[in-house]
C-alpha cells in the first residue's frame, strides 16, 4: 500500500507516520530527508532556507515502489492509494513548532499557510491519491489520529469539515 501523509509543518505527519509505521510494517519516507540525500530539489531558496522540491524527479524516485509511507509537506505530489492531510488550529502551530529553532517569521509563515489551508487546498485540487482523508489534530492524540487513519484505510469516509477562517 502507498500511503502518503501531508500538511502544514507542525500538524503531526512525522509523528503519526511512526506510529502507522509499527502498526501496519510500512517503511517510512521522511520527504525532506529522501530529497536532499537524493538530490530531488532543482534549487536552494537562500531567503526560506529550503530546498525547492523538483517535483517530476519525486515522482520518479517513488514509481517504482509499492509499500510505503511517504510524509512531508510535498507528500500529495505523490501518487498514492491513499492521502492524509492533517490540519491542526493555527493557534497551535507555535507550540507545535517550538524547539525546532524557525524564526518568528517562519512560525508566522506556516500559521497563515494553515489558516489559508494552502496544502490542503493544493492537495484536494490536485488528486493523485485514490482516496483522501482529512484530520483535525488539533484536540486528538497521535493514537486517536491513526485509530481514525486505520478507519479510513477500512473503508470509511473520514474527510472532515475544516475551515479556520470561520
Ligand atoms: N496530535 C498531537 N497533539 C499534540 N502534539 C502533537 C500531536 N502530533 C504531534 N505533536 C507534537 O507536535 C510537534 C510537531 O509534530 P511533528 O510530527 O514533528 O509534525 P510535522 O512532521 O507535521 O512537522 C512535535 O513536538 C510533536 O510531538
Ligand atoms: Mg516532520
């Protein structure tokens, strides 16, 4: 199964990912960690600090394979069978971020990012997932999220009404 996991930095992907990991023997593909040890990025962008993600050569580094958990913020450019995107209150974002060292501006950055739902508007409008489901982590432990997860993969719908600008 190719199971891919995206959202806002700070929403959880990591953390749930490693728990799904044990539970259902998947390896895990922590995006920004393949991309710079296989060169995937077409450029370094000095003002973000990041590497732009070149999104044709993740594509190809995935397509040949079959079992895994791919999670990061470009995870839904990833063809997979299915898609989590977790969202999580903007407000939470700064605790949620605390202890990684972003500036106050970075932090500032990924709450309106989420406010605004950028990647889960960027990953509901273009699917290459089979499914999708769509997570408030806000007021949920990890386990509780991936008891929900392990729902979704059983065939419910879990897609859940979200939108931060209300
Ligand atoms: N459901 C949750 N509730 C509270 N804290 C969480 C939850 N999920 C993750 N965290 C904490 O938030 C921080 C960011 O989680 P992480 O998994 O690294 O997010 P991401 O990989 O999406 O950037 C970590 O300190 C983690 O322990
Ligand atoms: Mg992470």
């Amino acid at each position: 199964m190719k199971l891919t996991i995206t959202g806002t930095p700070g929403t959880g992907k990591s953390t749930v990912a490693r728990i799904l990991s044990k539970k259902l023997g998947l390896p895990i593909y922590n995006i920004s960690e393949v991309v710079k040890k296989e060169k995937l990025y077409s450029e370094f962008d000095e003002r973000r600090d990041a590497f732009i993600v070149d999104i044709e050569k993740l594509e190809n580094f995935f397509e040949d394979k079959k079992d895994f958990i791919a999670e990061g913020l470009v995870a839904h450019y990833i063809s997979s069978d299915i898609l989590v995107i977790l969202r999580v209150n903007p407000e939470k974002i700064s605790e949620r971020l605390a202890g990684r060292g972003y500036s106050e501006e970075k932090i500032k950055e990924n709450e309106e990012a989420e406010r605004f739902a950028v990647i889960a508007t960027e990953a509901v409008e273009n699917p290459k997932a089979k499914r999708i489901l769509h997570i408030d982590t806000t007021n949920r432990t990890p386990e509780e999220i991936v008891e929900l997860i392990l729902k979704g993969l059983s065939g419910e719908e879990v897609f859940e009404e979200i939108d931060w600008l209300e």
